[in-house]
C-alpha cells in the first residue's frame, strides 16, 4: 500500500495544476480542509473537471450517487481515501 500522505500531496498538485489555481501552493492545501464553499471554494463545475482528471489519471469512476460524491469530495483525505480504494492504475 503506498504512502497515504504521498498520495494526497499528489492529489494537491493534481488539485492546483487541473483547475489552474494561480494562487494556491499544493502544501497550503490542507488535508482535512473542505474542498468546497468555505475550504477552497470550488465549486461542481471543478468537481466534474477533477472527475474527469481522476478517471484518467487513476482509473477511478465516482458514484452517480449526489451525497456519496459529496462525501468523495469533502477533502483532499477523503478524496485520498477512495483514491486508494478504487484506483485502478
């Protein structure tokens, strides 16, 4: 099993360079932080562009389920998590 702090540091680069965060450093992201609103305020246009960089790069599909997805996508750590559990590549 690899490392899962590496793994959401990767997720962090993913975050930044997939939705072109000028602003924002992988390493001022932090793990447990909400992805959306009051966290990093993104929003479900970048919730689908993520999906589509996480199908391709990790060979993960998310749920069609709206509250499961949401809970996918709560922080880079529980994003992290289903990452490690579902990746394919």
């Amino acid at each position: 099993m690899s490392d899962p702090t590496a793994l959401e540091l990767e997720l962090k680069k993913m975050i930044v360079e997939a939705l072109v965060l000028e602003d924002v450093a992988p390493e001022e992201i932090e793990s447990d932080a909400p992805l959306f609103v009051e966290g990093l305020g993104l929003d479900s246009i970048d919730a689908l562009e993520l999906a589509m960089v996480l199908e391709e790069r990790y060979g993960v599909t998310l749920s069609e389920d709206p509250d499961e997805n949401r809970q996918i996508f709560e922080s880079v750590r529980s994003l992290a998590a289903f990452v490690s559990d579902h990746r394919t590549q």
